[in-house]
C-alpha cells in the first residue's frame, strides 16, 4: 500500500442527509467530497454497498457483486427523464432527516425504482441504451444470476407472506429445482419472466451508473474510496445460490457449517453469524476464480479494499448448522498464503486493508505481514486499565507504538462511538484518556469536551501511515450515533444519518490544520 500519510472519513452513504428516507449518492454525495476537500482529507471510507436484505445490515447483502437500490438518488432519475417530479414525490411518511427507517424507505422506494426502469425500458431514442448494453455485457459474469434470482425470490417471498412464512429461505421453499439451480428449470422461468429480470438490471445500471460519476467526481478532488468486502456472504444471496458447488452444502442446498467467532472476553456463547462456508478445495480448483472476480469488481467501484474478518483467511470458526450458539464451533484452517499468491499472480499488489481485530495468532500476523497488508489499530481497545496494570503501557493499540503500515481508527461502525465509549468507560479509564493526551503539562486542565478532539489529534499524530474517522467522532456524539451492535438486529442498527448543519466548516478548518502539522494529505 502507498506509505504516504494520509487521512479521511468513515460515513456510510446512507448516512448522508437532505434525501427522502435514507442518504443517496447524489447531490448530497458530491457535498460531502466537496467537504472533505475544505478538511484536506483524501480518504472516504465507506461500508459494503450490496443491496440489503432483513436485518439491514450491508454485510448481509443479497450480493455481493451488486449495489443497493436504496442508494440510487431519484432527483438524478428525475433529471435523467425516467421518473416525472409528480412520481417522485414521496408520501408523507418518507422524511428527509432522523433516523433511516428501512421498511418505509423500501415500501416506497423499490415500486419507484421498478417504474423508472421499466420507463427506461420503454423510452424512444434513448440515449443510455448503448451503454445500458455495454453495462449488462461487461457485467454478465455476475448481473444474469443476480437478476434471475431476484426474481425468483421477490416472487416466492410474496407468495410466503400471504402464506405467513416470513423469512423462508431460498434452500428451503423455492422450488427444489430452482433452489438447486436446476439449468432447465432456471431457462424455464427466466423464459416466463423475462421483464422483472431485465427491471433489475437495469436498477444495477442506475446504481453504478451514479456511483462510478461521484466516484470520479472524489478521485478528481484527489479524495480516495475505501471500500469493504465481509469474507463471508449471506446465505440468501445471489453468490450462494448460484455457486452452491463452493460453499459447505448439502444437495438441497441448506449449510452443513456456518461462520461465526467462539467465545470470548465479551460474549460467554460466541457470535453465531450463520453464514455459509467456503469449500476452499472446491474453490482452489477452480483457482480461486470467484474471489479473483470479487476483488477485481471491487477494485472498479473503490480504491482500496479492507477485508472484514481476514484472520478468516488462516483458520475459521466451523459451526455445525442448527446450533444455537457458536460454542460448539472449531477452528478450521483456511487457503491462508496460497489463496493471496494466486490473487497476486493475477491481479498484482493491490491496496488490501486487513481488519485484523479480534483472535490474532501468529499465523494470521505471518499472513497478514509476508503480503505486507496494513492492519488496523482502534483506539477505543488502547486504555484497558486493566491491560496498562499488567504490562504498563504497551498496548498495542495506543498510538505510541504503532508500526508506520497500519491504519488508525478512533472507532469502527461495530464500536460505540468514541464519546459513546467515554461515557460508559470507568473513572480510571477516563483518566488515563486525560493524562495520555496531555494531562502531564503542569497547571493545564483536560475538560471532558477535549477528551475526544484529544484523541483524534493522537490518532493524527500517530505514525501510522493512514488515520480514518468515524463522522459520528468529530462531533462527539454520543451512543445516538452508534452505526451498529454486533450480533443484534434492530434497534437503531444502520439508521444513522448526520444532519445539515454538520456541513461545518469550522470542524473542516480544523481537520485542515491537523492534517498540516502531522504531515498529512500535504
């Protein structure tokens, strides 16, 4: 990865505000670059963009190659001559601020994007049919199956809610030759449905349509996107159905292992995430084609690429299916150094980000440091009170001994947000924060306002080579701001959004002086 120092921004788009129901990669999009430019921040670092499913989480997406409808901006629809002002209108329980309420956003906002695109469709003389068409061929690898499946699924999910079997799966009540990808069975239906598959692709062609302008758009201000690729993939997804030879099925396609962690410090039972396993022997005869496909598509829509969970890569967590926890789980190895020689035999040195946070063992550092892949570094883990008692301070994760190739956060979206964490952290705790920032200056007091501007001047003046943070940390916002609590559902989870008046250039004049005197974005 590139050793200049560097910093920016971790906002997902759906966090943007001023759009009806949930933040767009539109106007709103091109403000927030033109803001990180005013920061001199060259960093935009966001969360995975596949379309979601229950949950709302971007890292349980129905695929992993394809972007979220609910991104699409419809303002640029409406320029674009696909939707009229009069269809666009959203009905009075869509707002644009608050909190993102993802059932009403998708009970309005996927009818919408079907109507533009079967307008798109039906458009004389229109001029983005040729590159409609070139879209769809350069992206068959992955569009066909995902638009077939959508359409299936859209259509046995309706039939299992009148039914009153919410959340069926694919694997277990589609059609078993559809669910088993049966080839007639599958040409059969898209014959009969040759419409709801095309309205899907062409709402793919809007989505990365908007997004590669407003990512040409940042990479022009010389602001850079850190994308996110999970290593595992939701069983209800595209990828597992219509790769089921690479994944630990049975024949009728239900999981024999799933993913998760075992237990720790923090959870007693582990983190049952539940998804499907890779059958990397499956996967190295076909020379890791399918993750060689994935990173490759990432690399168009980002320009960096964190991978969550890489220890994954060494030895992962098998949890055999229908358990209720992860405590019967057991470490299995995984391809380790073999699957990145083939990524680097095929594709070169490109800008991975290893998110090595947890159960780091030596052969997960081997991996991690033989490719020579920046891990990250999270200040909320550097002021155990408990880990200073022990070993004095040594914490890997305070500033003070970071190795330059590494990336510093204040928080992820899986952390309480920096004052979140402050206002639950013990007495002790808080005035390690106060004394490690400053505390020791004879006669200068540390207000608790100055404890998380403290922490991310620390981060800034780390040596590590890239510094990235949460939007939510520049304001000090507190636990309203958490992004999300792992292995929960609900709440406040993914529904974020910042306001307008946090367009502030008073806090961009003072990221700019930052980034100045710590040799950043300069």
């Amino acid at each position: 990865m590139d050793t200049k120092r560097t910093s920016g921004i971790l906002l997902h788009p759906t966090s943007l505000p001023g759009t009806p129901g949930i933040g767009t990669i539109g106007k709103q999009g091109y403000r927030f670059v033109d803001w990180l430019v005013a920061a001199n921040q060259h960093i935009w670092q966001i969360l995975p963009l596949g379309p979601t499913g229950y949950g709302d989480s971007p890292y349980a997406s129905f695929s992993t190659f394809a972007g979220n409808p609910l991104l699409i901006d419809i303002d640029l629809l409406v320029q674009d001559g696909y939707l009229t002002k009069e269809q666009a209108n959203p009905p009075e329980y869509i707002k644009n601020s608050g909190y993102v309420d993802f059932g009403s956003v998708v009970w309005w906002k996927i009818p919408l994007l079907k109507l533009a695109a079967k307008q798109f469709l039906g458009k004389n003389n229109n001029p983005q049919r040729v590159a409609y068409e070139a879209f769809k061929n350069d992206q068959a690898v992955w569009l066909d199956n995902y638009a077939i499946f959508m359409s299936i699924k859209e259509y046995y999910d309706e039939k299992a809610q009148k039914e009153d079997k919410f959340g069926a799966m694919w694997s277990n009540y589609w059609p078993q030759d559809l669910a088993t990808k049966n080839p007639k069975a599958v040409s059969k239906w898209h014959e009969t449905h040759v419409q709801e598959a095309e309205v899907q692709k062409v709402i793919q062609y809007f989505f990365f349509t908007q997004w590669k302008n407003l990512k040409n758009y940042a990479n022009k201000c010389g602001i850079s996107i850190v994308g996110d690729i999970p290593i595992f993939v939701a069983s209800d997804s595209a990828d597992v159905w219509a790769n089921q030879h690479l994944f630990q099925l049975d024949a009728n396609g239900r999981a024999k292992f799933v993913a998760g962690v075992p237990p720790d410090y923090f959870s007693a039972t582990g983190q049952l995430w539940g998804n499907p396993l890779y059958d990397w022997d499956e996967m190295k005869k076909e020379g890791y084609d399918w993750w060689i496909k994935r990173i490759k598509s990432m690399l168009e829509i980002v320009d960096f690429v964190r991978i969550d969970h890489f220890r994954g890569f060494e030895a992962y967590w098998a949890i055999p299916a229908g358990e209720d926890t992860a405590v019967n789980g057991k470490w299995t190895p995984g391809p380790d150094h073999d699957l990145f020689n083939v990524i680097k035999e095929k594709l070169g040195d490109i800008p991975i980000i290893a998110e090595d946070l947890g159960l780091i063992t030596d052969g997960v550092k081997a991996l991690r440091d033989d490719f020579q892949l920046p891990g990250m570094k999270v200040l909320q883990f550097a002021f155990d009170i408990n880990e200073a008692g022990k070993a004095g301070f040594v914490n890997p994760f305070l500033p003070h001994m970071y190795n330059q190739n590494c990336v510093v956060y204040t928080g992820t979206h899986d952390n309480e947000t920096m004052q979140g964490w402050l206002d639950d952290a013990s007495p002790s705790e808080r005035e390690m924060v106060r004394e490690y920032i400053c505390g020791f200056i004879p006669g200068l007091t540390i207000t608790d306002d100055m404890l998380v501007p403290g922490l991310i001047r620390a981060a800034m003046f780390s040596s590590a080579n890239m510094a990235v943070f949460p939007f939510q940390d520049l304001f000090s916002i507190g636990k309203e701001g958490r992004m999300n609590t792992p292995s929960t559902t609900g709440g406040i989870n993914w529904q974020w959004r910042m306001k307008e008046e946090h367009f502030d250039m008073e806090k961009a004049a003072w990221l700019k002086i930052l980034s100045k005197y710590s040799g950043r974005n300069i």
